[in-house]
C-alpha cells in the first residue's frame, strides 16, 4: 500500500506535521494503529485526506477495531451506527449535536445523540403533541421507536419521541402504504404487524445495549471525579 496522503494541511500545522500527510498508508495505519478512538476522530478533523482516509470503511474498519481494543471496558459498536460515528458520540466532544452548544455531557444512548435542555423542550414531544399524525393502527408502531420515558422541565412525566425518530417512522409507512396504493384494509394492517415485530425486537436490542452503555458512561465519570479530586488534592499539598 505504497498510496500517500499528500494535500489539504492546515498551514499552521506544516511545521510540526507536514511530513505525515505525504506518508504512505501502511506508515500512516501502522502510527494510527496506537491512537485510541478518541484520537482517531480528532484526527479526522485535522484534514481532508485524513477524514477521508479514517472514514473509509474499506481502508479503515480494521484500524477502527483495534483503536476500540485500547480502551478498556468501552461498550461494543452497536449495529445501526458506523465504527467512527460512534466513536464520535463517545468520545467526539460535550456538545449539543443540534445547536452546537457546550458542554452536553451525558449522552442519549438510546437516541444517539447529545442534546441540550434546549433542544431537548424543542425536539421531544408527548403523542398528543407529535407533529405527525398516525391511525390507530399505525400508532402502536410508535411503541417500537426509542422513546423516554420520565420528566422533562415544563412538560412534566410521560414519555417523548425525538421528533426525527418520528418523521422517519412516518415516512417509512408512508412508503408501506404506497405500495398497497393507499388502501388502508387488512393487508397493510398486517405490513404493520409485521413490521412492529421485527422494530420490536431491534429496540429490545438497543435498550440492552443502553444498559450496557449507561454503566461504561457512569463508572468513566466516577473515575474523571477521582481523577480532579486527586489533582486538586495534590495541589493543595503543593
């Protein structure tokens, strides 16, 4: 693999790397090979070669395994989401990933995102409240999409869809009843049966997956508060 990254560093970075973009790959791979996730994804940042590099799934899928293998403990990829996608959710930055704002340190697991209080009030609703409309059979799909359930400032308990979990279910059974022209009858009553067995069973998926999540992301933030108080300890003795 002799192909190199030759193009697009930043001019304020040519003294101190410009020698690594023109390396060639299996050089590069072998550095890149020691960076945990989190440093891959601030690497992709870095250029345009370089995202393009990280984020090829046929160039880079094994060095994104490996990179994982260097943190202990961290919770498996799950199968909805690419190696570097996730690997940006877990370690890519504390910002809200709708308006941008910092710090959003707890991660919505089962919704795959960060969001602050903000867009939390303006993207989450109650079924009441959706900006869609479903039948009664249609609805019970809603039961098999991620859903929070508990209470959100100004709205009070109940449970909240993310409004685009909800445009997207909307517009995956408009596509359904597309194909039975509109009609409403038996046979699409069954395309929904059918559908909600198979979305049941990948939420079921996923919210084991969360459990798994919630307690990695838990016991990581235990260890950061050990870690600050020790360093403040330490001055304090200094």
């Amino acid at each position: 693999m002799s192909t190199s990254v030759a193009s697009g560093m930043p001019r304020r970075l040519r003294g101190r790397l410009s020698a690594l973009p023109t390396m060639p790959l299996d050089i590069l791979f072998e550095i890149f090979s020691y960076l945990p996730p989190g440093d891959l994804v601030q690497l992709a940042r870095v250029t345009k070669p370089f995202r393009q590099v990280l984020l090829s799934r046929s160039q880079s899928a094994l060095l994104w395994t490996q990179s994982y293998e260097l943190v202990p403990d961290v919770p498996p990829c799950p199968e909805d989401m690419s190696e570097p996608a996730w690997a940006h959710l877990l370690f890519g930055g504390s910002y809200c990933y709708t308006c941008g704002t910092k710090p959003v340190n707890k991660i919505m697991f089962l919704f795959r995102r960060r969001a602050c209080k903000n867009c939390i009030k303006k993207h989450m609703y109650q079924i009441h409240a959706l900006p869609f409309t479903f039948d009664q059979w249609e609805s019970e799909l809603l039961y098999c999409i991620p859903v929070f359930i508990g209470e959100i400032k100004s709205y009070g308990v109940g449970r909240f869809w993310w409004d685009s979990d909800v445009e997207a279910l909307r517009h995956d059974l408009d596509a359904l009843l597309a194909r039975r022209d509109g009609d409403r009858g038996d046979a699409y009553r069954q395309d929904l049966s059918g559908l909600a067995d198979s979305m049941g069973i990948l939420l079921k998926t996923k919210q084991e997956h969360v459990g798994l999540c919630e307690g990695w992301e838990d016991a990581r933030i235990g260890d950061r508060s050990v870690e600050i108080m020790e360093i403040k300890e330490q001055r304090f003795d200094e």
